[in-house]
C-alpha cells in the first residue's frame, strides 16, 4: 500500500502501481481520504494495457561471430588381438554459419536495436575410433524485406534482400581440423599431428530497411497525406482534427478495380503498395525538421505523387510550395529528381477560393504533369487518381529482376565435408567404347597369350 510520502517517479512505483485496479487507483488518490499526501503517477493503464506505439526502426549495427571449427583428434586403435591397430582420431565438426532472410512479417528492424551480439554454436572436438565431432547449427536471422546489408568496417555492400524467403551468408563457420587419421603414411604409421579447427569469421554489419513501395507521398506536414493513404487503403495511420507530422512512414496496398480503401473481389485486379512519408519542410537536406531521413523509403518507388494543400486554412502558395519539395528530393538523390511526378491537390471540400487551385493547375501544365485535385473527406477525385496511378505504373517498364550470381567453386568446396586442402578428383571422361567391349589392354595381353601358344 503505497501512503505517507510522495511516489517517486521510480520503477519500483510504478510496477507497484500497475498491479493496482483503477477502483483502488483511486480511493489512495483521492486527497479527501488522505489530507497531506501528494501523489505523482508515472504511467498510465493505457500504456501496460498494450496500446503504446509500435517503435519503427529502420536502422541497426550488428556483431556477428560465426562458429569456431573442433579440433581433430589424436586417438590410436587400442584393441584386443588388434595390434598396431593405427591412428583412429576424428575430424573436429565444422562451426556454425549465421544467414539473413528476408520474411515478409517484419516490418521493422525494431528487435536488433538491443540485441545486437549474435554468436553461432561452434563445431564439437573429434573423437577416438574415427568419431568425428558434432557441427554446429547454423543461425538465420530474420529481417524485413527491402533490407540493405553493409559492411561497417568496409562500408561494402553485401546484399540487398528484395524477394521473401531470399537468404544471403554473412558470416561463414569456420572449418573442422582433420584428426591424425589423416596423416598416416607407410613411411610413418603412427602420426602425432593434428590440426586445430579454423577460427569463423566476425563481422560488423550495418542494416538499413528501405520500404518497398510503388508510389510514395511526399509533400509538406498536414497536406492531408495521412487521410489520403488511409482513404485508398486498409492502412490505419495517426488522423487527428488538429495539426501533427507523422513519424515513422506508412504502407498500404490499394485496389485500383475495386473499392476504394478494400481490397479486390477474390484477389482480381490492379493492386500497387503506396508509402506515406513524414512531412518535409524547406532545409530538409540541412537537417531541419525530421531531415531527409526517411527519404531513402522512396528510393524504390517508381512514381512520386506530391501532396499539395489548396485549401482555405493554408495560406502558403502550391507553386512555391511544390518547387520546395522538388529541390529538396534533388539536394537528397539526383535518382528521385528524375522519377515520374504527379501533383495532387488536397482537401477540395474545405476550398471555396480556387484561385490557388487553379494556378497550381496552369504551373502543371505548363510543366506537362499530371495533375489531380481529391478530397479524402468526401471521396471527389478518389477513383479517377487511383486509376491514374494504376494505369502510369502500367505505362513504365517493370522493376528489373535480381540477377542472381552463380556459386563459385570455392565456396562449394568449402560447404561439403571434404578438407580444401586435399584435391578434389576429378571425374573420368565418358568412354566412346560399347559397354560390353573388353579395355584396350586386356585385348593386347589375349594377343600376346595366342602368339606364345603357337
């Protein structure tokens, strides 16, 4: 029971407290009850309820150790009525590899911002009696797709996970060392040497998700970017009646055949991903405001649609407005300057002046783009932009495929059991001979039995 002092804003508190029915909660906060008592409560029922904020992370630096190689053995057959029995030492087990895999469940790189060490299980000792030891497990971490790998200490781009289920090595496990088995010859039957198991490979790496979408909204804060990929999709984002930035980016798949905001009957129809970024303002590139930080979630987009407010409550001029954004993608990648544009005008409902609207309409133009004007409030424009984005992502080419590059044959010699150090025999040339015909030198040898014979 928590009476006579203040509460501190402390852990210990505010579990004590958390535990507490609001029943309870508020008979010890009631002053009446208890004159001369101040009470200070540090968390809300709302945030152990589960109702905070899912955190979006899309960076993380990681450290990877991959598995240690065993150690060979040096063991000797010791048996009875075996004498000289040889070396019977074991081959010491491979260590562990640790992969990534892209899985199309994460959306975020939030369970790397604190577990940030990943070591995989190392390869166990050989044995005597030629027993090799255990290999260890490999490990598979999972991250979002779109996720780019580098390496930090290099700054070398390792992968770049695009495809579901797609699985990239970033550290391999190191090798077994060969037991003394290995090193017997007949001019030394009874070796004593063995090799140690090969350390595996460590790494720092630095993980960077970049959002797969096919169109991104980018514009000033509260143009309505929010309500407009919540109007087109099933996407749920933060929607308030009074000024707010959103914070982390935002996707939604839309249905362009279908109802707007619901996907298509039975899975039929266009559909495209469209990302909602947080708001831009002038000196982006300078580091004001949020930055360009989120920009890089654009990168992958194949159309840009800049959001415009035009309605009464702004005061600010579109045109000036728009070449603001503009400048601002530029000074970020030269790649987003040259992306397909389409200007969207916002909030139509709350516009009686259309003064701006309509010159924001001539400087589109007189630019040759594509201009609509919408609101998300009523629905005016809502199908006739979502087609239109629908039918320019069918006008441009297909994103290019990965090339996947072929294996080299080191790595597949370093994959299978047998040590690199030994040659790998090749396999013998078809013969051109029938299968029931005898070898050329069993042939000589029967003639040479004839001409003795005579």
């Amino acid at each position: 029971m928590v009476c006579g002092t203040e509460v501190q804003r402390s852990r210990t508190a505010v579990q004590a407290l958390a535990f507490a029915t609001p029943a309870f909660a508020r008979s010890i906060l009631n002053p009446a009850k208890h004159p001369g008592v101040q009470f200070s409560l540090a968390v809300s029922y709302s945030v152990y309820g589960g109702t905070q904020p899912m955190v979006f992370v899309d960076e993380a630096k990681i450290y990877l150790k991959a598995g240690n190689g065993g150690n060979g053995c040096v063991a000797f057959r010791r048996e009875k009525f075996v004498p000289r029995g040889g070396p019977s030492g074991g081959d010491g087990g491979h260590g562990g590899s640790i992969y990534l895999e892209a899985n199309p469940h994460d959306n975020t790189l939030l369970r790397y911002r604190y577990n940030r060490e990943f070591k995989a299980d190392r390869g166990r000792h050989g044995e005597g009696s030629n027993c090799s030891g255990h290999s260890g497990a490999d490990m598979i971490l999972a991250v979002p797709v779109g996720t780019v790998v580098k390496d930090e200490d290099t700054g070398e781009q390792i992968a770049d996970l695009t495809k579901p289920g797609e699985r990239v090595l970033v550290a391999q496990g190191g090798r077994g060392g060969r037991g003394n088995q290995h090193f017997a010859k007949p001019w030394h039957q009874a070796p004593r040497e063995s090799e140690e198991g090969q350390p595996g490979v460590e790494r720092h790496l630095h993980l960077e998700l970049k959002l797969l979408a096919d169109v991104g909204l980018v514009g000033f804060p509260n143009v309505g970017k929010s309500t407009l990929i919540s109007r087109i999709s099933a996407a749920h984002p933060k929607i308030a009646d009074y000024p707010f930035t959103t914070l982390q980016p935002g996707l939604g798949v839309v249905s362009a055949d279908g109802v707007p905001g619901k996907p298509s009957e039975k899975g039929g129809g266009r559909t495209f991903v469209v990302a909602d970024l947080p708001g831009l303002i002038e000196g982006a590139h300078t580091g004001a405001g949020l930055g360009i930080r989120f920009l890089k979630h654009i990168e992958r987009t194949r159309i840009i649609a800049h959001v415009i407010d035009t309605s009464d409550a702004s005061d600010r001029d579109p045109v000036r407005d728009f070449e603001i954004i503009e400048g601002e993608l530029a000074a970020f990648s030269e790649k987003l300057a040259q992306k397909p544009v389409i200007v969207v005008a916002t909030k139509l409902d709350a516009t009686t002046d259309r003064t701006r609207l309509e010159k924001l309409r001539a400087f589109c133009a007189a630019r040759g783009l594509e201009f609509h004007a919408i609101s998300s409030a009523s629905g005016e424009g809502i199908p006739q932009f979502v087609r239109a984005l629908a039918d320019a992502l069918d006008r441009l080419a297909p994103p290019e495929p990965i090339e996947e590059t072929p294996e080299p044959a080191s790595s597949a010699a370093a994959d299978s059991d047998q040590p690199l150090d030994q040659e790998t025999p090749m396999p013998a040339p078809p013969s051109t001979a029938s299968p029931t015909a005898p070898p050329a030198r069993t042939r000589a040898r029967a003639a040479a039995r004839r001409k003795e014979g005579r």
